[in-house]
C-alpha cells in the first residue's frame, strides 16, 4: 500500500513540475478559419497535414485540403463510385508510405492523389458491413486499427483484408464495447482502447482484452465511463477524456499505476472532453464540448481556458472543440462543431496586447513608467491612467468640472517628468497640468501666446539644466518648472534661422547636450546660446537628405547615433559637414514594412524597436534588416500613436496604440516562427484553363499529380502558360513570399506575394527549361531549394531534326541524281544511253519513296518537275535516235544489197540480212524504252503540277491515274492496282495537293497488304480497286484494298498528327493526318470502313460545283 502511494504521490508530482520550453503568450490571438472566409463547412471534425505539406480538414460538409490560399472539397456524388463515401467525414490518418486514409459514416476510403478520387475498403461491391469509423491509427508495423461504432478493425496493409474485433458477452477477453471511441499506442506497443464502457488495453500479439472501468458513486457511472478520446504523451502517461471530464493515468505493463482525476480546481468544470493533443512543446491541450480549449500549466498545477468571446475576433471561433492538431510549422489547429477552425503559432510570440477591460480608454497616446512595477498611461479621451503590472489593476484620474484641481482635459497626449520627478501632463485643448500623487490635484499651465494650438501639446522632455521643453501644435515651449516662467518659439518666414514649422512633433536633448526638434518641415538643431535654429530638411534631388520632413520621433542609440523617424521612414545621421547634415535612410525599399515611424526603442543588443500604421518592426542596426511584426503576432490591432512609446529599466518595452489598448513586450523573449516553408505547384494553366479541372491537352504531359511533379512536358502550340504556387506555411499565409525564376528566360529571381502566386510565360521556343520557385514564412525565413519543376516544350514537326536530316537527305539524293543524269546523258554512246536510263528509272523509284516518305514538303513539287525536265530532253533525243536508226538500217540494207548485185552469193545476203534484222530488233528494243520513259516522264509531270494560289476547274482522272502509274511499277509484286473511274467531272480542286492525298491512299493500301502477306506467309499479290462515282453534289472515289485492315481499337486515331500503326522508325505518322486535312481544305471528307484481317476502303468525297 506504502508503495502505491509513493507511485501516486510521484505521478502528482510529474504533473506539477514545469517543463523547461518558452512560455507561450498569456493571451492567444487566433486566426479563423470559416465559411466567411472560404472554408466550405463550419464543422472540423479532424485536421491532417500530408507529407506535402496541405492540411486536410474533414467534418460534416465533406473533405477539404487547403493550401493556404484556395480550398479544394471532395464530397459523395451517388453517381461516382470513386467519390467519397459519405459527406459526415470522421477521421483522417496517413500511414508511413505517405497514404492518406479517410473515415466517414459510410466506409474507410483511402485517397487517390493523382487521379482525385477515393477507394474503399472493403470494396463497394463487396457483401461486407461498411464501416462508421470515428479514428484510424497505424501501430507502426503496417497494420492499420479503426475504431468504429461497432467494433475496433484492423486492415492488414499487406493483404488489405480487414478482421475485426467485437464484444462478445460469453468471452470476458474480449471488447469492453462495441462503440469504440478512442485509440492510442504505448511506448511498448500495447494499445489502449476507449470505449463507452472504460478503457481496454490490448497486448501487442494478442487478442485478449483488459477492462479498466473509471465508476465513480457520486455521478452517473455510465457517463463516467463514455470514454471520448485518448492521448498518451512524451511521458507515457495516459490522458483519458470522458463524457463528465479529464482524467491521468499514469501506466505500466498494461494497466494503471496511478490516476488522477481533475475538476474545477485545476480549471477542468465537468463536462465531455473531446479532443486531446500534445504539443511540440510537450504542452497538452484539451478540448472541451462547452468550455472551448484547455492548456494544461504543469507550473501552476492547472489548465488556462482560451474561450469564445463574442465581439472579438481574435478570441476562439466556438466553444464546441472537435479536433486539435498541430502542422510542421509549430501552428496549433482547433478544429470546432460551428465556427471552422482557429489557428495559433506556437512558435512566435512574447507580445501581449492589454485592452479596455482595466483601461478607461483604448486610444493610448502616450506611456511614461512609474517605477519597476507601474505605468502612466495617456488616453486620448479617458484621461490618466496608472496601470499595475503585476495586477492589471488601474487608477483612473479624468477631467471632473465639478472637482476642483482635477485634470483639465480627458484628452491628455502627451506624458513628462522634470528633474524634481513632478508628473506633467500635456493635453488636447488645456496645455499643461502638474500632477501632485499625494493629494491626486493637478495643477493647469496654459501658453497664452494668442494660439489655441499652442496649448494642443505633443511632447513634455526635460533638458540637463532642469528646463522643460514642450513640443505643441503651436510652437515651441521651454518652462521652467521652478518658476514656472515659459519662453515659445514659433516659426517666422521672415527669419531663415527661426524654427522650421510651429507643429512640433518631438524633441531630444541627446548626450552632448544639443537640442534636436522634430517639426512637420524638417528637423531642427537648437543652439540654446544665440536662440538660432539650423535647418535639414528632404530634398529630392539629394539622397543623404532626410527622408521626410515630418520629423515624429527621435532616439540617440547607446553609440551616440541620432535616429529619426519620420512619416517616409527612418534616417540615421551619418555627417555634420560643412553645415550640412547627412543621413541613410531606410523605407519599404530597405525592408520596413510601414514606413510612417511612431515610435524608436532600443534593446540591449543594440536593436531598434519601431513602431509605425500597422505593426512593430525589429531593426538590427549592424546588419540593417528589418524584422517586421503586426496583430497576427498578438500585438495591438492597428495604428500606434506617435511618441507613445516606453522602456522600463529591466528592458520591457510598451507602444500604445491608436485604437487598441497598449502593445507590451520584452525583446528577449520574442520569437519569430523559424521553420520554412514547404513550396508546391499548385496548378498550370494553359491558355488560362487548369489542366485540373478537364482532361489534358493534347501533347500534355505530367510525371506525377502537380503538386508532385517534377517533369511536365507541351507542345509548341500550348504556347500561353502559367504555374500557380504556395508555400504550405500557415502562421500567417498572406504575408508569406515568394521568387520564381525560368532558367534561360529569367535573368534573375522575380520576386512577387501572396497576391500574385503564379507566372505566365507566352512564346517560348521549343527546348528544355526549368522552372523554379522559393519562398519564405511571415517571419522571412526562406526555404531556397524551392521547388524545380522541368519543362521540355516539343518543336513542330519541320523543326525536328530528324526532319531537318532527312529533308537535306532529300535534297542531297535528287541533286546527286541530276547530277548523273547529266553525265550519262553527255556520254552520247548507246549503250551508255541504255544504262543511262536504267540509272534514271532508279533514280526515279528512289525520288518516288521519298516522296512517299516526306509528302509534307513543300519542295516536293517543283523537284518532280525539275527532274522530269532533265530526263524529257535526253529521252526525247534517245527516242527520236532510235527511230531514225531503224530507217536507217533499212536503208542501209538495201545499199548493201544493191551493192552485192544479183548475182550475190546467197549465203552472203543472208547472213547480211540477219545482222540487219538483229540491229534492227536491237533499236525497237530502244525504241519500246524510251517510250516507256517518255509515259513515265509525262506520268510525273502531271503528278508533280505545282499548284497555283486559286483552284483551278478540272477532272481528277489524268491525276489519278498518273500516280497510279508511278506506284504501280513499284508494288508489282505485292498488289494489283485497277483504276476504273465510272464518273470524273470537272470540279474546283489543287490538283497537286490531291495527287499527295492519292499517293499517300495507295500507298498506305500497298504497305497494308503487304504487312497481312508478311503475317500469313501467303505472298499472293493482293487487290487494290480505285472506282468513283458520283451523284448531284460530289464526287466520291473509293479506294479498297485486301489487306489487314485496322483494329477498332485505333481507328478513331488514324487521323491524328504523328499516329501510327508501324514499328519505330518506321512511319511518321503524318500522311492521314495531312491527307484529311487536304479533303477538309477543299470541302469534303475522307472516311473509312475496315474489317481486321479483310482490308479497308477508304473513301475521298469532293464537292461538285453547283
């Protein structure tokens, strides 16, 4: 028993002791996140960050992921059985492979990211129960466990079966319940169970179950046992969340050692717990159905409550608390029943912002320390306040006209303390009052100078000799105090050396005894002895000027340096030379955020604190970088005012704000978040339509979802791109930013916010890229590596090189062909002739294939043309030679037997006859040749017509049967190729482009019947017909072969660029695609009919004229 109570007593004690980590802000600002600012649903039931870095928010509306930016929703479509299941999602969980699994009331699904969608498990067509799952945990080992409403499941990742565990009233080892509401593993792997009947632990390796009741006589023992949720912690002790409240087991070898049960002493008021969490920083959170979010203060031995407080946006959305998580970046999510989610950063802080609950007003104009342990505070409407640090308790002192020797206006601006340590206080319309603590009188001081702005007061400073100097809207002020005699100094045009401007914003007496005055037109340097003002003021043209004239505060560092702040930014004095003051300045430009400065305070490093419209800047002086802080930091909302600006001797700084109460702070304990940022692609647009939001165009292509790619391929046409980009840092995401860069277009890095996350790139020349892009926190922490995405964009087809090569190819065959046209034509010999035109006919097969091979170009024409021209001379001259030759012999016959006479020798005038009818069958030989070359030559000529710019009227058939001729020599063996044509009436046509759609229909034909003999064995010619027909309003030609006809499974794609049927290499797969767009060109249509294994018959229609 002795030992039980040490345990106990030990475990109370872990509880209580602080744990060493910096202390989170007193008071949390939270961002929301709702329906009013894009959230498609106001309940979050569970959040998630994938290994990508998106949060994933599920509740009653479906499953959202969000980037920061743009929401993206899934929900159940009853028409898909690839959407998600059900829109009540329950519970989200990604496994160690980077799966995210989804829960709703209607199955476990596990998300798709590349295509978008969802599977289930067990399958939809499966006879299984589906599921209502509440949570999903992995144990580490592959094994997924699923808590549902009836029964604990667990999904074997490597087979994907389920099997599942249920209460079995005969078995007092198994389930406590079937309702299971909670899961969490032990350090030794045991797992922990809630149910609504207590807690279960499940050995690792077993399937028997230990039952943990949590009874208690005093309440209804079966709320008491609802367990809601569990959560062990880096400690290993055991959070147990029920329907009545909070409990800590401490736990050992499968059961608890010692509990601890908290209530309202420990801020816990009865009631369910919901949720639990613990923190990077080993802090728990607890959330509460009624009573918003808990954080457990192991210090003070309590839970602090952060609440729904209506009218402040900054408080928590909803008190209903369904989920707590916490992303990469340190940010702590709270996801509620009915307000979205509220987001903190855990890891920036060490503001606190004090409102008008303890103050009499929030206008706070000025700040002026009363001790270690006190402020005075300036409220421009609420009078003086004297703040209590320590308590938070004030004293308010207002303007009462019924009291005698109280303060003289409520609208007090401005807060001083002379030598003697006298109060006084400057305000709106009634100067000056000298403050007395001991009797709480004030006592009025007017500057009757014959100008009500004269008592408008801005700044109360005192100088070394006692003095008081005062800056007001009209003029300046120096009081003695002791005398209480005052002198002004007000500005006169007449006089170049009196004060720049009566509006005085600030003065500074700085260590050297010099006097410095901020005036709405410059600065001013007071010499007390001669009563002269020395001017500098900005001047455009010279960048050491000061920066703005409106001079509203000054600072002498601990190094002596005067810093001014002005309404364009901050100038540091850098020379007095010459009579000429010199300064650097720093503004946007330089990294301050806001460049109207209200206020300069300096820290024990040396920093700058400055506050300025919109926030508080910290600037480092040596390194010259701003780093800028606003209200999302949990400062004050707003502007601050200028001057109201205080640090106490132990280094805290106050700046009161235009409209929000006072900013307080101590710059060793402020911290910014310093985890960068993840950086993802987020879309790509072309011609300004996502390629998400349809199916990919043609010649798109992505290695991986977008976010996860690395490699994107387009075409030259796609020739307007944009990529669209985040960085999944959600502290403060409008404030993130970014640089991207195109390597070979960029120069440098563009730098660009979260207004304008993308960048479009228009006219690229094919090649290879590499689009990159980094980005940064709210704090400025850059994450260069970035994200590099690879972009190779394809050239057209003319611009390939294996076009360019063959194109020359091309070029470099004809002219080597005309090149030995010419130089056997030259020979004049016969036979040289003979063997010439041998050589001519192969040079025209060769000329012929590739044209068949590149029928796209434009070239082809007037090289057929040139070619024929070069064979039609020698031809003709060879052909009119061999019919003179055969005259001639005849001729010469007869010379030779009138010469021999009658009385020949027989045998003589027979053997003189034989040669003569050798030679002369020898030139018919040569004549038959030539002929055959001339129809050749003629066949050609009419195939390579070039074609004018306008149609011309004509029939088709010489064409047709021209290319005929040419192919059919060449596909003797393979096919016999008929051309009846029934019908062939002139019509409007580019006769030269409709010989290219004729030779590329035959020729497709013959390699088809030739690919069906080479797959049967069976090398029987084939049969190509060519036939037409006509009726009122076209012309159709058929052209029908016996070869292997098309698979339906491609046919729809014949027509498409760069489609083809053949091996590799060996098709380019243009023809079709030109051939349809040619009949297109003249107003008709080129389809087909096939049957695989049968052959096909592909049909040319050609509107007749009307």
């Amino acid at each position: 028993m002795s030992s039980l109570r040490l345990s106990l007593a030990a475990f109370l004690l872990c509880l209580l002791c602080p744990v060493a980590w910096a202390a989170a802000p007193e008071r949390l600002r939270f961002e929301q996140l709702n329906p009013a600012l894009g959230l498609p649903q106001s309940s979050v039931t569970a959040m998630l960050q994938d290994r990508d870095g998106f949060m994933w928010f599920a509740g009653q509306g479906g499953l959202t992921r969000y980037d920061g930016y743009r929401f993206l929703t899934f929900r159940h479509d009853p028409t898909d059985a690839t959407s998600i299941s059900d829109n009540s999602v329950q519970a989200l969980h990604e496994d160690h492979a980077g799966q995210l699994w989804v829960g709703t009331r209607n199955g476990l699904q596990r998300f798709n990211p590349r295509s978008e969608n969802f599977s289930a498990y067990p399958p939809r067509d499966s006879k299984a129960d589906y599921l209502d799952v509440r949570t999903i945990a992995s144990d580490g080992k592959g094994t997924l466990w699923i808590t549902t409403r009836s029964g604990l499941v667990r999904l074997d990742g490597a087979t994907g079966q389920l099997a599942t565990e249920r209460h079995d009233p005969a078995n007092p080892r198994s389930l406590g319940a079937d309702d299971v509401t909670g899961l969490a593993f032990d350090a030794a792997g045991g797992l922990w169970i809630g149910t609504q009947q207590g807690v279960d632990y499940l050995a690792p390796g077993t399937r028997h179950f230990t039952h943990f009741r949590i009874d208690d006589s005093a309440v209804d023992a079966l709320k008491r046992n609802a367990v809601r949720t569990l959560r062990i912690d880096r400690a290993g002790t055991l959070w147990v969340g029920t329907a009545l409240g909070l409990e800590a087991w401490k736990i050992a070898a499968g059961a608890p050692t010692a509990r601890r049960r908290f209530g309202s002493a420990e801020g816990i008021n009865p009631g369910a717990v919901t949720a639990l969490f613990e923190d990077s920083h080993g802090t728990l959170w607890a959330g509460t159905q009624t009573d918003g979010l808990k954080r457990w203060d192991a210090g003070a031995g309590r839970f602090a409550a952060f609440v729904h407080q209506s009218g402040d946006p900054a408080s928590l959305a909803d008190n209903n608390v369904a989920s707590l998580f916490e992303d990469r970046a340190g940010i702590l999510w709270v996801g509620t029943w009915f307000g979205g989610t509220s987001r903190v950063d855990l890891n920036a802080g060490g503001f606190r912002h004090v409102l008008s609950g303890a103050l009499s007003s929030n206008k706070i104009s000025a700040i002026l320390g009363d001790g270690p342990r006190s402020l005075w505070l300036a409220t421009y409407g609420g009078g003086v306040n004297r703040y209590d640090l320590q308590s938070g308790q004030t004293t308010v002192y207002r303007h009462d006209a019924r009291v005698p020797h109280s303060l003289n206006d409520n609208l007090v601006t401005a807060l001083g303390r002379d030598r003697q340590g006298q109060l006084w206080v400057g305000t709106r319309n009634g100067g000056l009052s000298r403050f007395d603590p001991a009797s709480g009188r004030f006592t009025p001081r007017a500057f009757a100078t014959g100008d009500a702005l004269s008592d408008f007061i801005q700044a109360i400073v005192p100088d070394r000799a006692g003095m008081l100097w005062i800056a007001s809207r009209g003029g300046l002020h120096r009081l003695d105090p002791r005398t209480n005699r005052a002198t002004t100094f007000r500005h006169d045009a007449a006089i170049e050396t009196s004060v720049s401007d009566n509006f005085i914003w600030a003065i500074l007496e700085d260590t050297r005894g010099h006097l410095w005055v901020g005036t709405s037109n410059g600065l001013d340097l007071f010499d007390p002895a001669s009563g002269r003002f020395r001017h500098a003021r900005h001047d455009s043209r010279d960048a050491a000027s000061l920066i703005h004239n409106r001079v509203s505060f000054l600072h002498e560092a601990a190094d002596g340096t005067l810093w001014v702040g002005t309404g364009g930014g901050l100038s540091r004095l850098v020379a007095d030379s010459g009579g000429k003051l010199q300064f650097k300045s720093y503004a946007r430009q330089q990294g301050l955020a806001n460049p109207a400065v209200d206020g300069i305070l300096e820290d024990d490093n040396g920093h700058l604190w400055i506050s300025s419209d919109g926030g508080i800047a910290d600037f480092d002086p040596r390194k010259e970088t701003f780093r800028n802080y606003t209200s999302r930091d949990g400062m004050a909302e707003g502007d601050y005012f200028v001057g109201a600006a205080w640090r106490q001797p132990d280094g805290a700084m106050f700046f009161g704000s235009f409209n929000n109460g006072f900013t307080m702070f101590d710059p060793r304990e402020v911290r910014g978040n310093d985890r960068a940022p993840p950086v993802v692609i987020t879309d790509i647009q072309i011609y300004n339509q996502s390629v998400r939001s349809g199916p990919a165009p043609n010649g798109f292509v992505l290695d991986a979802p977008i976010h996860r790619a690395r490699r994107v391929v387009l075409s030259h046409t796609q020739s307007v791109f944009s990529f669209e980009f985040a960085a999944l840092h959600f502290a403060d995401p409008q404030s993130n930013q970014y640089a991207y860069q195109l390597e070979g277009v960029d120069r440098s890095w563009v730098a660009t916010d979260a207004g304008k996350r993308f960048a479009t790139y228009t006219n690229l020349d094919p090649g290879n890229y590499v689009f990159r892009v980094k980005a940064s926190n709210k704090d400025g922490v850059w994450n260069d590596a970035g994200v590099a995405l690879a972009i190779t964009i394809t050239p057209p087809f003319w611009k390939t090189w294996w076009f360019r090569l063959a194109a020359g190819l091309f070029v470099l065959a004809g002219v080597y062909a005309v090149h030995r046209i010419r130089v056997r034509v030259l020979l004049g010999q016969k036979r040289e002739l003979a063997r010439q035109v041998a050589a001519s006919l192969q040079g025209l097969q060769n000329a012929q294939q590739q044209l068949v091979l590149h029928e796209k170009m434009a070239s082809l024409g007037t090289l057929s043309a040139g070619i024929a021209h070069e064979i039609n001379n020698p031809s003709n001259f060879a052909h009119a030679g061999a019919q003179v030759l055969a005259t001639e012999l005849e001729r010469f016959r007869a010379f030779l037997l009138a010469l021999a006479g009658t009385d020949a020798d027989a045998a003589v005038t027979d053997s003189l006859n034989a040669r003569i009818d050798a030679l002369i069958r020898q030139s018919a030989t040569i004549l038959e040749g030539t002929s055959r070359i001339r129809d050749l030559v003629r066949d050609l000529g009419t195939f390579a017509r070039p074609d004018e710019g306008a149609m011309t009227t004509a029939p088709i058939g010489p064409n047709l049967l021209a290319t005929v001729h040419l192919v059919r020599t060449l596909y003797a063996s393979v096919a016999d190729i008929t051309c009846v044509l029934a019908a062939d009436p002139p019509l409007a046509c580019w006769p030269a482009q409709l010989n290219q759609v004729f030779m590329n229909l035959i020729v497709n034909a013959c390699h088809a019947i030739e690919d069906k003999q080479q797959r049967s064995g069976d090398f029987t010619p084939g049969v190509l017909a060519i036939s037409s027909r006509a009726d009122e309003a076209s012309l159709y030609v058929d052209f029908e072969d016996s070869g292997s006809g098309i698979d339906p499974a491609v046919i729809d794609h014949i027509y498409e660029p760069f489609f083809t049927t053949k091996p590799t290499g060996q098709g380019t797969g243009l023809g079709l695609s030109i051939s349809f767009g040619i009949v297109e060109r003249h107003g008709g249509s080129l389809t087909v009919r096939s049957k695989p294994g049968q052959g096909s018959c592909f049909t040319v229609r050609l509107p007749l004229p009307a």
